[in-house]
C-alpha cells in the first residue's frame, strides 16, 4: 500500500487535490499555529512582542527579575552601589561576563526551537579553540585563527545534524557523545596541555573598547541582532518554528525537516566557533577544559528566556535576558563573597522552576483547548 498522500476523486470527499502544491509555512505562518505564536510569527510582530501579547508579558518579567537582582545587589552592597562609576564599570562588566555564553544561547535557542537539544556546545567551544591555537594554525596569523574557530565549530555542528538526522539518533544521545567526543580530540590535540595564544590581535578582542564599550559586547550584539531577524524575519525561522512545533505537519506542509534540523545544528555549532575565539581572546589560551558546563548554562538560558524545551517557540529577546539574568546572578555572588557551588544550586533551582512553569503553562492551555473542543463540539 503506498503511504503517498490520498488523491482527490469523487468518491473520497475532503482528500487532497491531485494536483494541489505543498503549503509552505514561511508563507502562511508556522504549521499547527495561528499567526504570532511561535518565534517566526509574523512580519507585523515587534522586535520586544518577539511572539506575541505573551512575549511581551514574559520579556516584562524578566525585566522585573533583573530589578529584583539589582535591589539585592544595593541592599547587600549599599557601599558599592552608591558609586556611579562602579555601577556603569559593573553593567560593562556584567554584558561582558554574558557576551560569550550569550552567544552559545543564540545557537542553542535555534535547536531547542526546532525541536532539538544541543549537549556539546561547551565541547565544541573547546575544540575550536584549542584548534584554532596550535602552532601550526597560529603562523596563518589572526584571519586563520577565526577561520579555523569557525570552521571547526561549523564542521562538529553538521555532523551533530547528520546523525541526528539521518543517523536518526535521539538529540541527547547523539550530542551527548559529541560532548564526550570532542573534549577527547582537544585533549588529544592539545596533549591535556593549554595552549597560549602569541597573535596580539585576537587576544586584543577581549581587552579592545569601542566608545567606552567592551568589543566582546559589540560582537554579542551583533550575533543577536543577526539570530532576532534570521528568526523573525526569514523564512528560515518560520520553518523552524514550524519544525519544532509540529515536524509531521510540517513536512506535509513541503518542509525537508532532515535538513534543516541539519542546518540548525550547523548554526549552533558556528555560534560556538565564534564564541571560542571570543573566549579564547579573554583568556589569551585555551585549552581542552574550557568552556564548561556551558551547555548548562545555554540551556538555562533559553528556558528562563521562555522557549520551549518540547519546541515550537521561543525568542532570541528572551535568550538575551536570560542569559543577563545569570550573569548579574554570577557577578552577585562575586561582589558578596558567595561561592561557585553555592552559584550552581541557585541555577539549578531557577532551571527546575521555570520547567515546571512551562510544564503547567502546557497543561493549562491543554485543557482550555479540550474545553473549547467540548463546547463547540
């Protein structure tokens, strides 16, 4: 029996035109969605709604997060807040503490819409910088430095894609080897050793200001800006708003859901390229180590910026404060003397709740569609 779709004839009312072409979302909107509701929305939605009255309302709140945090920081810190010139050299440091996971969190935010996980990120940061500094790529100068970050990162971001899909691995598990995969390469590569980077103008990256502002936090900007209008106003972003949120309906609808998973993967995998000559700038080395855990902290992120871990949705807006959010976390418990482990229980705490936020959200907007069914029913 063929599994082709159903050709419209007399005697089967409702099939589909013989003739008629596939529907493609980036036109209509994304698959099993009315208009706004996803990240890819529509050309009308503002850069703040991002997806809608409820972006607003959750970008809103986040704000009111990072006021609750500076409260904290003025009444555990009355001394330090009270200096006008600390506070702006604090915020310059807080942007440049977020610019490189920020940029991890772009990338990732596109998998997770596009209905994916992306656990190698921190591996890939790794890779890419300690192959991006050995001796023989360092004699390119500054230009094969980059190059080579950002192939490399490109490169372990499509064979993510490939096994996933294709290999039609599970997302976890595929990135999950990657994870332990690639860490292994840059030890191997590196001989466990870190590796110092001579080129005076990559590591000038992280110390270079531009009108009183970090360059580290120019390049955040510019990564978010390019990841807010590749997903709100292409239609690369309306298919994968369309693919995270319904993949069967989507391809139905003339989507190659295979390989734009692919391409999604790639994109991660070329933020963390550039994040690794960001991260490689600050440190001035790098090293197999590097970049740990920062697919805790991505992932994070993303949540706390409200997008969907089941797909579907999200925004780059809320990424972004997100990825704020942590960072004043972070700069707080350094300005109050609070350790790293203590740091790391609060994240964890804030990741379990906005899941279970996300988890109720779901169940009640499930049962108000149920309710609606029965009525109209």
């Amino acid at each position: 029996m063929s599994d082709s779709a159903p050709t419209a004839t007399p005697d089967r009312p409702g099939a589909l035109p013989a003739q008629s072409p596939p529907v493609d979302p980036a036109v209509t909107g994304a698959v099993g969605k009315g208009p706004g509701h996803g990240s890819g929305g529509t050309g009308r939605l503002s850069w703040w709604r991002g997806d809608g009255g409820e972006g607003a309302r959750r970008n809103l709140a986040l704000i009111g997060v990072l006021v609750v945090l500076i409260l904290i920081g003025i009444a555990t810190r009355p001394d330090l807040y009270g200096d006008s010139g600390w506070v702006w050299n604090n915020i310059l440091t807080i942007l440049k503490l977020a610019s490189v996971v920020g940029v991890v969190t772009v990338g990732m935010t596109f998998v997770i819409i596009g209905g994916g996980i992306d656990l190698s990120v921190g591996a890939i940061v790794a890779l890419a910088g300690v192959w991006s500094t050995t001796l023989a790529t360092q004699s390119y100068g500054a230009g094969g430095m980059i190059f080579t970050a950002l192939l490399v990162g490109l490169c372990v971001g499509l064979v993510n894609g490939l096994l996933i899909s294709y290999g039609r691995l599970v997302p976890f598990i595929a990135t999950l080897a990657m994870m332990v995969a690639a860490r292994g390469l840059a030890a191997q590569i590196s001989g466990k050793q870190t590796q110092v980077s001579d080129n005076a103008t990559i590591n000038g990256i992280a110390s270079t200001d531009l009108l009183g502002i970090p360059l580290l936090v120019y390049i955040l900007a510019a990564v978010v800006v390019a990841g807010w209008v590749l997903l709100n106003r292409t239609t690369f972003g309306r298919r994968t708003v369309a693919v995270g949120g319904n993949p069967e309906a989507a391809r139905l609808a003339g989507i190659n859901v295979r390989w734009h998973t692919v391409l999604l993967y790639a994109l991660s995998g070329l933020c963390c390229g550039i994040a690794a000559v960001m991260l490689t700038a600050q440190a001035t080395s790098a090293q197999a180590a590097m970049a740990n855990l920062y697919e805790l902290d991505a992932i994070a992120a993303a949540i706390i910026g409200g997008t969907l871990l089941s797909g579907g949705r999200g925004t780059i807006v809320g990424s972004l404060l997100g990825v704020i959010i942590f960072s004043t976390i972070t700069n707080l418990f350094a300005i109050n003397g609070l350790s790293t482990e203590a740091q790391n229980m609060v994240k964890g705490g804030i990741i379990v709740a906005a899941v279970l936020v996300q988890q109720f959200q779901f169940r009640s907007l499930t049962q108000f569609l149920s309710r609606n069914r029965l009525t109209t029913g």
